[in-house]
C-alpha cells in the first residue's frame, strides 16, 4: 500500500509547522500555502508523515493509503 499526505487547502490557515518540521516532505509555495514534495511518501517517512497530521492545528494534512497502481 501506498500512502499520501494531501493538503485540504480551504482548511490550512498558513501557520507552516508542516514545513518547518518536515522540510523533505512538505514545502510552502509563494503565498505561503504548503506544497507535498513526496508523493508517494517514502515508506522510512511514513513516521514522520504521520507525526506532520497530527501537529496541524486546523487538521488540514491528512496521510491516505492506496494501492500502488
């Protein structure tokens, strides 16, 4: 199974612990909205994706499983 971090980006209010604390995962485009760099997530970083949803404070991170197509 695959996994991917998807950004709800009505939700994100921009406050960028996603990208500061996991910069190899998630980055901010020019207005400042988080940008996922790894998609699929690595599966070593399926930790540190997972650490990255629970630290949002709007919940706007989420981390999905799919089967690898």
């Amino acid at each position: 199974m695959e996994q991917h971090l998807t950004v709800d980006r009505k939700a994100c209010a921009g406050h960028g612990l996603c990208y500061g604390a996991a910069p190899d995962l998630v980055d901010c485009d020019e207005q400042g909205d988080p940008v996922v760099l790894a998609d699929p997530v690595p599966e070593a970083q399926v930790g540190e994706a997972r650490q990255v949803v629970d630290m949002c404070p709007e919940r706007a991170l989420a981390l999905e499983q799919t089967q690898p197509v």
